[in-house]
C-alpha cells in the first residue's frame, strides 16, 4: 500500500510539472445565444448543456438568479437537482428569462453547484457566460458627493457599491431598469466624517442625477481663551484713562478634524461705534486658532448706574462643533461690574485678558451719621464709646511704598504706653505691616488695620489706663475696615478706600489731580446730605453718596487718633477732613477688578 | 549508570540545596557547582513540506490537496530558564523549560475536485504558526576541552495556529469556495539536540545546536457549507533547526 502511495505521488509531482490545464468537473455548451436582451414585458429562453467530465456521478443545483427561472420539464431537461451519472452524461438546463422581474442587467453565471453547496460550483467559460441586458431603457443612477474628505462607499439597492474618493458627481456602475425602484445609502463612511443621502431612493424614468451625498466633518471642539471679557470705553476725552484699547478672544480648535463655517452672532448687539472682527472665522483647521478683536467706541455696553447690565454674549460655533459662549462688558465710569460701580479704569493690561480698575459698592456697608460706625473698635460695640485709639503703621497720607508713615517704631511706642502686658502679647512684628502708599492704597492701608485688630481685641478704654489685651480677632463688623472684609454682592476682597480713592485733594489730603476718584468719576452717584431724603438725592436715584464716610488713611498730624473723612455733597460742598476715630461715619467699600 | 545520571537530574530538578558529588576536582574553566541558567537562542528552522491528503468535504464533494514539496526556513527563537548541577564524570546537567515561538512555516498546493488530476483548478495555501512551552535537560561535558559538547532532550506542549487558508481558481469557470477557517491545535512536542557551548566569562557563554523536533499536530477549521467537518491536517510536522544561544549562568 505505502509502495502504491509512493508511485501514486511521483506521478503526481511529474503531471504537475507537466503543467496540465484544468479542466471544470462540468461543463456548459450553449444551445442557445446566451447573449441577449430582454424587453421588460417579455421573456427569452436560454439552454445550456450541462455534461458531466468527471468518472464521478454528480447531483447538481443551479444556484438562484433573480428574474430568471429554471424550466424542469420537458425530454432531457435537468430537473431542479439533476444528477449526471458518469462521464458524458448530460442535461438540458432550461432557462427563462422573464423581463418583468429582472431589476438588473445579468451578466455572470448560470452557477451550478454540487448539490447546491458553495464548495463546489462551476459556471460557463468565458464567452460563453450568461448576458442579459434589459430590452427597455435601463437608466444609470447617481449624483452629487459635496465635502468630502476620504473616500466614502455609497451602496445602491443593496448590491452594487461605488467607492467616491473626491467631491463631485458620482454614478453606480450598474443601470437599474425603467419602472424598478433605486435606493441609495452609505455603506461605509469616510474616516471622521459623516455623510447623509437626501433624493436617494424613488423609482427609475429616466437617468437620475439628484442623488444627494453631503458629508460633514465629525464633530470638531471649539476652545475659548477666556470666558469673560471686560473692556474699557474709547473716550479719553471723559478721562485719559479710557483709552479703549482692542482686547481679544482666542479661538482655538482643539479637535482633530477641522472646524466648518466657524461664525458667531451677538446678543444683545454691539453698541453703536465698537467693532468686532473678523466677521466669521471660517474653516478652522486642528490646532489653528482664530482671533476676535473687539474694538470699543465711546459708548458702554450697558447704561452707567444700570443695576443689571446685561453683557454681550458671543454665541460662536461651527457646523460641526460645540457652541462657546462668552462673554464681555464695555465699561465707562458708572458702569457696574463685579459688584460694584467702575471709577477707576487701567487699560494698559494685556489685551489677552480684561481691563483691571476699581469699584465701589452698590450699597453703604455703614449708613451715615447718625448711624455709622468707629473707625477703631476695642472689642465691646461699635458705638463712639468703644472706640480703640491705636497708631497703625504706613497708612497716613504722607507714607509710601518707600517710606512708611507713622513707623514702626512710633506705631510700636504708642502701642506699649497704651497697653500693660505688652510682654504677653507684644505688637504685631514689623514684618507684618506693609509701607502703604496711605492716599492711594485702600487695600494696603485695610491689610494693615486688619493685622492689629485680627490678632487682639484692645479693650482699649475697659478699666484703667493702660489697658490689658487679650489675644484674638476684634468682631469685623465694630469698626470700619473690618465691614469690608464681608462677601458683598457675590465678591470678596473689599478694603475701605484710601483718602484720594474718594475725592479730589482737599483740607491738604494731597491727592494728585490725575487720580481716578469716586467723586470724580460717579457724579451721579454723589447726594445731598442736606435734603429731605439723602440717599436718593443723586442722579442715580438710590443709595447715593451723602455725608461723611472713612477712608482708611489715618491723619499723619495725629495718627493715633484721627483719620481722614471723605464729605460728599452734590450741591458742590465735597470736602476731605479729618476727624477722631471715635466719630460715627459711614462705610462704602472698594475692591480692584480682577482681569 | 545512565539511570543515576537520570535520576539525579530529576532530584536536582526537585530538590532545594544542592548535594556536593564527591568526585568534584578544581574545575580548570571555573564553572559555578549550581547555578540559575538562562539561554536564549535564536536560528533558523527548516520544516519539511505538508502531506498531501484527500478530504470529503460533504458526502459528495470529494478533493484532492496535494502538498509543494518546498521547504521553507522560519525564524526560530527559544527562551530556556531552568538550573544546572554538576553531576559525577564531569558532566553537568540542566533542567528547565523552554518557551519558544517561530514565524509562520507556509504551506501550500494545488487542489484536484473529485481527487482526479484532470480537474486541478485551483491552488492553495496557508500558514502554520507555532509556539511551545516544553520541559528540557541538557547534558554538557566539562573534560577540559577548549568547546563544551552537549545533547538535549525536550518533551511538553506545543500550539500550533493553522490560519489564513485561502483557494484561488485557476481557471475561469470556476468558482471560489469558502476557506477553511483558523484553528489552533494543542499537541504533543518533543525534540532532540546536540551541539557545543564555549565560555566566555564567568557568568556567559554562546553555543551553536542542532535540534530536530516534532511540532505535533496541526488542523485548520472546517469552511463554510461542510457536512462532514473535515480539514486540512498534519499529524506531524517534523523540523530542523540551527540555532545558536547566549547562555547567562547565576
């Protein structure tokens, strides 16, 4: 048997070499033209003659072809499973071709398998395959592809794909008869994009042209540089200060594919002389950004003293991204923001981010007298008689930055007169005080107030002289500064304005002329303390400025028990004084912007 | 005698401290007495080309697939880790285990339908890939010479992925059929060995070998339409292989 096996195989290596040409198991003789066409009411007959050229016997099957059905009567005509016995056995395979039901053209097969299994099947040669176009008018179909980028395989009647690798017109290989129905859909899309077929199913009259393939991009991400944006007006007629300058929003597509058609709308709309631009942004592609410049006028976005201004909201988006939403203000004096109304305006940051400035409050922290609050609280009440006379250090209004007034040292001396156990709590260390420029820097000026009064409650006046501290915070809300370390409106951060934050130079306060002031700038907000109802005597109408109010300057003549008083007086009688810390004056607080 | 070097082997295999031989003299090459051994070797396999074989792919459908008589050479690369013991008569011994993996051996063929010569329409081919994790001795002699002769012996486990099968028609009026589909086979390998190592350092040497080694069986899937679930198989697939090694001895 293994000697049988051997020379079995030799044969085989040397007839493989001879290189002998395949012959099918069976084969097909065309009786009839196998090309032909076939009207759409008609029909045609096509025969083959199937015969077996194998020894072995074969039970075959025509595999389906729609619109053609296999006749299985008749005198030598294959059957539906025909079997040929031997070599030269033979069949007829008869075949109608009915018109009405063909969708297509058919131009491949009759396929015959051995007992209609996949794994053994052969069809006609070459030229002798079956043909059969459509007498009737066959029509081709297709379109339009628009914004692709990749390829995309559209696929019609579910058969027959067409692989579009560029925009334009498209049409699928294989016409679809008159009167059948065509419908067209994406098989696979291109890689990060989506594309939808509108016009793409109906019924065939002629060729079709209107198929609508429109890809878009996925979704790309929009990223925005800052949410908010706050911008000064252009009139440095009003004040040198409002220069106007262009701040910018940066757009930035953080997505991997481009950005379509990137555009913005405003609301509410700009006002009249500030400018936007570029007016759209167009395609963005990953990782580019695009720019938006606003260009004030001299008109603000919202009315100054408008409670709620409402700011202009950007809507930016693209075809195929998220929508941003920020936002920005045009500010002049009088306008409110970040809780306050503006009277001090610095342009000259970075055009990246927003103006910075100064506020004041909507609302007094302290009315004024006859109610109003001490400017030093030794711990028991905020009334006159509980006043703490105390030297805070480089807070009048002769200190600078450079120089501090009253020093340290004179600070720390009075301190230790005034109080018996300095050795048990002694004054705070100087590393603690900061040199405050005294008339400008409210915020300065607070922080050092603060640093004596958070860490000891005086009892300055409680017994005899000297008084005995005892150690902790003085309640906040018993003396000036301390009101303004409240949250107030939604933000933190107030102090109690230095002397020339609050008017013009008067009484010898030397406050410079070019100072950004609340008397200054918010006219309209300064009452009359003299009328019948000072708090809606201004323009404003309400909570206006009348009468005195601290500043957090002390007095450099006598520091330890004066400090400077702002009187605002609309009828033209706004003055700065000084007056003893035990005095009641009013409180309304400042705070700088925070770009 | 052949048993005690057997058994030693397996008991060195086993055990945890190392029992002195009483015949160690001062080794000349200055091996370690036991010591952690890892070896990795890399060469080229040559395996011998299938078997041609007639398959029923349903009751009726009968086919030849006669194998090419090319052999192919493969990438071949071993990981072996496992302990060394000196053993009597200047013999060391090994034991561990192998992990290796090849690149695939392609195999390929014509096909005759109703196994008859006359109707060879279509070729074929498809790949075998084979990786295995086997248990491996080793004897080495350390007679002084400047080259340490060795032979080997491995027996375990091997999988072998038959995949990719794909026919093509060779004439017109056939038709493509469904391939058989992948499949992965676990079988019984084992090879032999021999070769020499030389000492570099104390701790290193490279060595060439000569190992011939049954795969075990490989089997593709049956295609698409079988009744009867045969496929392509080899019961064996013989290899030979040269591959030189890097030993590291701890």
């Amino acid at each position: 048997m293994k000697i049988k096996l051997l020379i079995a195989q030799v044969l085989i290596i040397l007839m493989s070499n001879l290189a002998y040409a395949g012959t099918p198991l069976w084969t097909f003789t065309p009786l009839t033209a196998t090309t032909l066409s076939v009207p759409s009411n008609g029909t045609a007959m096509i025969q083959y003659q199937i015969t077996n050229q194998s020894a072995r016997p074969h039970s075959l099957m025509m595999k389906p072809i729609t619109g053609i059905s296999q006749i299985t009567f008749g005198p030598g005509v294959c059957d539906t499973l025909f079997t040929l016995q031997g070599k030269g056995s033979s069949c007829t395979l008869s075949l109608q071709v009915i018109g009405k039901q063909l969708i297509h053209s058919v131009i491949d097969g009759p396929i015959v398998c051995d007992r209609n299994s996949p794994l053994q099947c052969y069809k006609p040669s070459a030229s002798n395959i079956l043909t059969i176009r459509a007498g009737v008018n066959e029509y081709a179909i297709g379109g339009i592809v628009s914004g692709l980028s990749g390829s995309v395989v559209l696929q019609n009647n579910g058969a027959d794909n067409k692989t579009v690798t560029s925009s334009g017109a498209f049409t699928f290989s294989t016409p679809v008869m008159q009167g059948k129905t065509y419908a067209v859909t994406v098989l696979t899309q291109p890689a990060g994009q989506t594309c939808t077929v509108t016009n793409g199913a109906g019924t065939v009259t002629n060729n079709v042209t209107n198929v609508n393939v429109t890809c878009v991009s996925n979704a790309a991400t929009l990223a925005i540089s800052v949410s908010t944006l706050a911008l000064s007006v252009n009139d440095t007629g009003l004040n040198p200060a409002l220069t106007g300058n262009p701040r910018i929003f940066t757009i930035r597509n953080t997505g991997s594919v481009s950005a379509t058609n990137v555009t913005y709308s405003l609301s509410p709309a700009l006002p009249s002389g500030t400018i936007i631009s570029p007016a759209s942004c167009g395609t963005m592609a990953p990782s580019s950004t695009c720019i938006l410049t606003i260009t004030p006028g001299n008109i603000p976005s919202a009315a100054p003293g408008d409670i709620n201004p409402i700011p202009i909201t950007l809507n930016i988006s693209g075809d195929n991204t998220n929508t941003l939403t920020p936002t920005f203000n045009i500010l002049t004096y009088g306008s409110v923001y970040q809780g306050g109304y503006v009277y001090a305006v610095n342009d000259s940051t970075s055009n990246m981010g927003s103006i910075s400035g100064t506020v004041v409050t909507l609302t007094d922290q302290a009315s004024r007298f006859p109610s109003g609050i001490i400017w030093g609280s030794n711990g028991a009440g905020s009334a006159s008689a509980d006043v703490s006379l105390d030297v805070i250090p480089g807070i009048d209004e002769f200190s600078t930055t450079g120089f501090s007034s009253p020093t340290y040292a004179n600070a720390q001396t009075a301190f230790n007169i005034n109080y018996a156990n300095t050795s048990t709590y002694p004054f705070p260390p100087s590393s603690s005080f900061l040199s405050c420029d005294g008339r400008t820097d409210g915020a300065c000026n607070s922080a050092n107030i603060a640093t004596l009064y958070n860490m000891y409650v005086t009892n300055y006046g409680i017994g005899s002289s000297p008084y005995n501290l005892s150690p902790g915070q003085t309640n906040v809300s018993y003396y000036a500064a301390g009101l303004c370390t409240a949250v107030i409106s939604g933000y933190s951060g107030w102090y109690l304005p230095a002397i020339c934050e609050m008017g013009p130079n008067s009484g010898g306060s030397g406050c410079s002329g070019s100072t950004q002031s609340i008397i200054n700038q918010l006219p309209d907000l300064i009452g009359d303390p003299n009328a019948g109802s000072p708090s809606t005597s201004c323009v404003y109408g309400a909570n206006c400025l009348a009468g005195y109010y601290w500043s957090s300057t002390e007095t450099s003549s006598f520091p330890q028990n004066i400090a400077w008083v702002q009187y605002f007086d609309s009828s033209g009688g706004s003055v700065q004084n000084s007056t003893t810390k035990a005095a009641l004056a009013g409180v309304r607080c400042s705070r700088a912007l925070v770009p | 005698m052949n048993r005690k070097v057997l058994l030693a082997l397996l008991l060195a295999g086993l055990s945890e401290k190392p029992a002195v031989a009483s015949e160690t003299n001062i080794d000349p090459i200055g091996l370690l007495k036991s010591s952690f051994v890892a070896s990795l070797s890399g060469g080229a396999s040559w395996q011998n080309a299938g078997k041609t074989q007639t398959l029923n792919l349903t009751p009726d459908i009968l086919k030849t697939y006669v194998a090419n008589n090319s052999t192919t050479t493969l990438p071949n690369g071993q990981l072996f880790l496992g302990i060394q013991r000196v053993l009597p008569k200047h013999i060391l011994g090994q034991i561990g285990v192998e992990f290796a993996a090849t690149e695939n051996a392609n195999l390929s063929g014509v096909i005759w339908d109703d196994a008859d010569p006359q109707f060879d329409n279509y070729t074929y081919q498809y790949q075998v890939q084979h990786t295995h994790i086997v248990l491996k001795g080793k004897l080495l002699g350390d007679w002084s010479l400047p080259l340490l002769p060795w032979i080997s012996a491995a027996m375990g486990v091997g999988f072998n992925n038959a995949q990719s099968f794909m026919s093509t028609p060779t004439i017109f009026e056939a038709v493509s059929m469904p391939n058989f589909k992948d499949q992965t086979t676990t079988a019984f390998t084992y090879a032999i060995g021999l070769g020499v190592q030389k000492q570099l350092t104390k701790n290193w040497q490279i060595g060439v070998g000569f190992e011939f080694a049954d795969w075990g069986k490989s089997q593709l899937g049956a295609a698409d339409g079988e009744t009867t679930g045969q496929s392509l198989s080899l019961s064996h697939l013989y290899t030979q292989s040269v591959l030189f090694n890097l030993t590291y001895l701890a």
